[in-house]
C-alpha cells in the first residue's frame, strides 16, 4: 500500500517572499493513487488584508477568516496528516512555496522537494501545448465542475484527486472482476469507495465472439466449472 497526500492553498497573494499568506489549506489521503475518506481542511487568520482582487478570485473574506486558528496553530496537525510520503499538487512549486515560508516563519523545517509531485506537469507531459489548468483537465475528463463557482481550496483538492486518478491511470487499477449480472460475465470498478461500481455487462454479439474464440482452445479455464 502506497500513500500519498494531494493538498491546496488559497492565499492572499501569489508571493509569499512579500508578505503574502495561507489563508485556506486542504488535503486528501491516496492510498495507491486513489481518493480515500480521509482529509484535513481549514481556514486560517493570515494575520493581514486579503486585498479584494484576490477575494474576487477565491470569495474568501476577511471577515470569512476573522478569529481562525493561524498556521502555527495547525501546523502540527497538518504535518502529522501529510505524513512523510509524496505530494501532489496543480502547480506544486506555488502551494509548497507557500508552506514552506509558513513553516519557516514558525522555526519549522521545509517540505523536501523530493516528495513534490505536480500535476501540472504530469498534466503538461501528456497533452503538450493544450491547456492545462484544473478547469481544463476537468472539462477533458468529464468531471463536473457545476459547484467550481470560486477557488476553493478543498473542492480543488477532490476535483483534482479525480484530475489525478485519469492522469495516472489509476482506474486501471480498480478495475475488478464483478458479479454476474442475468447470466453474463460482468466487469465493475470500484476505488476505494471513491465512485458508485459501473457494471459493464456485454452484448450479445461480443459473447458471440467471446465464444467463437473460446471454440479454438483446448481445454479453456473459462469455461470449467468454478
């Protein structure tokens, strides 16, 4: 079993060096690249103005983060959930920037840059000069971005964990024999309780042929009694 963590930042800026802070953070436990029930959210007081340019981007207010924990406050738990495995994150190098000058500021050490994994650049990899934001990858994928009014820092992270499962093909790896369904062999995915089990049941010209095939080896295991 592999376990990695995939995490978000909102923030005031996009400059940590100049001042700007976290002011949301979230995070989402993969166990063998796949989404499982457990995650760690929440606001934090960036003990300054969110400016209204980027509260038009995220929707998050001062007022939003008034008397919320700051990050030292959190910063144990946080680091206790993020574990010692990898990182994911769309545009990795901007969210641990981020955390790292957080962590600094309260005499912590850095996230390693070996742990980084970012889904950008997966992204970039395989669909080379096409854009490649977390709207688009959602849009290529058929994943409903209905409630992405605003950046959100947790609702990114459960987007992404899908963005993710499709880039590294961790569906493939779900994929499990089911029960039969009226007679016919049947297919199912299920990860992790990520996604409701698809049945996928055969036509009966595919049984046709898987038949026609089966007729032209000896002895197939397919056809014993189980």
């Amino acid at each position: 079993m592999t376990r990695a963590v995939l995490f978000d930042t909102e923030t005031t800026g996009l400059d940590p060096l100049a001042g700007d802070r976290v002011i949301e953070i979230a995070a989402i436990e993969l166990v063998n690249d796949l989404p499982t029930e457990r995650w760690f959210h929440t606001l934090l007081d960036p003990e300054r103005d969110i400016p209204e340019d980027v509260v038009r981007v995220h929707g998050i207010t001062n007022a939003a983060v008034a008397g919320k924990p700051r990050f030292a406050e959190i910063a144990d738990a946080l680091l206790e959930f993020l574990g010692d495995g990898k990182l994911i994150a769309h545009n990795a190098p901007f969210d641990f920037g981020f955390v790292n000058a957080e962590l600094a500021r309260i005499g912590r050490p850095s996230l390693e840059a070996a742990r980084m994994i970012d889904s950008l650049a997966l992204a970039r990899a395989r669909f080379p000069g096409m854009p490649n934001s977390l709207d688009a990858l959602c849009r290529r994928y058929g994943i409903d971005l209905s409630a992405r009014t605003t950046h959100n820092a947790l609702l990114d992270c459960k987007l992404l964990a899908q963005v993710y499962v499709e880039l590294t093909g961790g569906r493939q790896r779900g994929l499990t024999l089911g029960a039969a369904t009226r007679g016919r062999p049947a297919v199912s995915y299920a990860p992790a309780g990520a996604r409701t089990p698809r049945v996928i049941v055969p036509s009966a010209a595919e049984l046709a042929a898987h038949e026609a095939f089966l007729d032209r080896l000896k002895a197939p295991i397919w056809r014993e009694e189980g």
